[in-house]
C-alpha cells in the first residue's frame, strides 16, 4: 500500500472517527481503527467502531498501490496531529502489518493488526432509504441534545426521542428535571425520499452530538437514514454514522407539558441570559439556586441570590406579565441551558404556580417548548 495525502486533511478525519473508538476495548483491534487504500477511486476510508457507536469517512487521497491495515487510533492520530503541515506518504508492504509515516524530516513505524480482525458496521438490508434535511437535523438537535441525562441508570433518557414522518419532525429529551421538545416542519424540505410511515426512535445522545459534528460538515442537502429495530444508519455524502438504538419505552413527555396557564411573561432573552450569568456567581455558592420574583404591578422579574454566610445578590430586567405575583426557584444551570438553545430575540415563560412546571418558548422562532420543574424554596 502506498498514498499521499494533505496532513490536514489525514488529521481531521482522524479525529472524526476516532471519537467511534473504544474506551475500553474488549478486543485489541477495537483501539484501532481500520484504514482502506483505494487506487481505483483514489480515495482513503478510515472507520472506527466500539461495537455501539460506528463513523467511517472518506476523502481523496493519491494512492499508487491500494493496501488495508488496522492501526492504534490514539497513537495514530497523535503522530499525525504533529506532522508539519504537508503531504504525508503512508506505505505498508505486502504481507506485513507495520505500516511507515513520512512528512518532512520525520519516519515513524507503527505496528497494526490485520483488518479481518476488525468487526464489520452494522448494516441494514430490508427497509426503504430515507432522506432527512440536513439543516432540520442540525436545528432540532442543537435545542434538545443539551436536555439529555447523563445518568446511565436513566438509560432510555440517555438518548434523543425522534418522531418523525411525511410532515414534520419532532425531537424529544428529558433528564427527569427539564425536558426540551423540538418541531421541525419538513413541508419544503427538498426531500428525494420522505417518510412513508412514522418513524419513532431513542437515539443515544452520543452518536447524535457525533452526528452533529458530521452535519457541521455539509450543512445543505439531505442525509440518507436506514433504521430497523435496533439499528440506524446516517449516510451522508463521504461520511457514515451507525448506532444502536436504545431499548425500552420512552416516557409520554407530552401529557407532562400544561396547557392552561396563570401567569404570562414576555422579555428579552439575552438580557435575562446576561443577568442570570451574573447573579449564578453566587448561586454557585448556594446549590445554584436562583430566585426569580415576578412582580405584575411594576412590570419587572428581580432575579435574586440569598447565600447569607457568603453573600446576596439582586438583579431585575423589565418583562410583560400578566397574572399575580409569584415567588419561584430554579436551577440557574437548567434555565441557561434552555435559554441559551433559543435562537430568538424574545421568549415566554407560561407559570402556574411555585410548584408546577414552567414552560419557556421563543417568540418568532423554531417551535419550541423547554420544560423545567422548578425548586421548593422556604419564605
């Protein structure tokens, strides 16, 4: 095997697949990850999989001798994420699994396994291809993807609940303290394929934020999808994603959103952002608590932190409110998280009372609804 190829262009697939590697390998080859040489295509595939999670990529490449090996991820790529940015030779004689690096002044030998070791990427065979626009894809994930749990014991809640069909569709995520769910129309999309039947899927939040990295990458057109019971396949246009999908029944996150409300309030996102920023300085101190204080008659929330042993803080921004006075507590964490996913100039906070949800939407925006169960605070 022999090519030539640009080494950013070596480097920056690698740390694409890489993020598919591995942490705990139950096998050797599962550390690496598989390189192909093709002479004919003059393209170089690299793929990495952990048995859960899959990315392959490919790029252009001058490959004189076309050859396979499977190498270290992490040794591989920290060699090559150093190299002068210049053209890298990478050459592997037949029959042997030491493959040679050359760039500028350096060589360097890196000793790999054969590639029939390495576990073939899942593949779909029954089913119809599926396309989805990019765009949609990239604007339903960025405002729910951060609502995710972390707790692996929640595993169904580890993941993205993806409804989907001829239409619209729709992004659910939820950690049990705030839930975030996300409309995408797809009336307009220029889509080859749309949905013939609904589609309704937990994907484990993990692929998707590699998915959205992917996406990062061609952000027009569509991306094709395969999906069965376990598996779904993202095949976009020199790049692929598979993962297994997570088990169980998702929760009915829609019977927990209200839909009558007491109190309406309207302001100015980023200057609620940039006053809960700063009132979080001590809210930190206190279990990032903040209290929010919704006054009708004055027209204003004041945003307040009481951390007697440490400090106190006060904050108020002007906002339209209709309904009585409230004293509520949030976390300061959950609220910028879902502030910050907004894309819009204005939002709505919807209330009932001090122990109920609140619902925060934009005005003018994506339709979206953010969740967040707020805290039970003393007077």
């Amino acid at each position: 095997m022999r090519l030539v190829c640009p080494q950013n262009q070596l480097a920056s697939n690698l740390s694409l697949v890489g993020r598919a590697v591995a942490s705990r390998p139950t096998h050797p080859v599962l550390a690496n990850i598989m390189l192909k040489a093709d002479d004919k295509n003059q393209t170089v595939e690299l793929t990495a999989f952990d048995l859960n999670l899959g990315i392959r990529v490919n790029f252009a490449a001058t490959v004189t001798e076309p050859g396979s090996i499977t190498l270290p991820a992490r040794l591989f790529s920290d060699i090559v994420s150093r190299l002068p940015d210049e053209d890298v030779t990478l050459t592997l004689e037949a029959g042997e699994a030491m493959a040679a690096i050359a760039c500028g002044s350096g060589r360097y030998h890196v000793n790999g396994l054969p590639i029939e070791e390495f576990p073939d990427l899942p593949t779909i065979d029954d089913g119809e291809t599926t396309y989805l626009p990019i765009e949609a894809l990239i604007s339903g994930l960025d405002a729910s993807l951060f609502a995710a749990a972390t707790d692996e014991t929640k595993r169904v809640l580890t993941g993205v609940h993806l409804t989907a069909n001829a239409e619209s569709l729709e992004f659910a995520a939820t950690d049990g303290h705030r839930l975030s769910v996300v409309n995408a129309e797809l009336q307009d999309a220029d889509s080859p394929t749309p949905f013939a039947d609904s589609l309704e899927v937990t994907i484990p939040a993990r692929a998707l934020r590699e998915l959205e990295k992917m996406l990062g990458l061609q952000t027009e057109g569509a991306i094709a999808i395969k999906f069965d019971q376990t598996q779904m396949i993202f095949q976009g246009a020199s790049q692929t994603l598979t993962s297994r999908l997570l088990d169980g029944n998702y929760p009915n996150y829609r019977q927990l959103v209200p839909t009558s409300f007491e109190r309406q309030i309207s302001l100015d996102r980023k200057a609620f952002i940039a006053a809960l920023e700063r009132i979080a300085v001590l809210a930190d101190q206190k279990n990032n608590i903040v209290k929010l204080s919704i006054d009708s008659t004055g027209q204003e929330i004041a945003i307040s932190v009481d951390a007697p042993d440490v400090a106190t803080g006060r904050e108020s921004i002007p906002a339209q409110i209709s309904g009585d006075d409230l004293d509520i507590a949030f976390n300061v964490k959950y609220l910028l998280d879902g502030l910050k996913a907004i894309d819009s100039s204005d939002i709505q906070i919807q209330l009932n009372t001090a122990t109920s949800p609140a619902i925060i939407t934009p005005i003018g925006a994506l339709k979206m609804t953010y969740l967040i169960m707020p805290v039970q605070i003393r007077n």
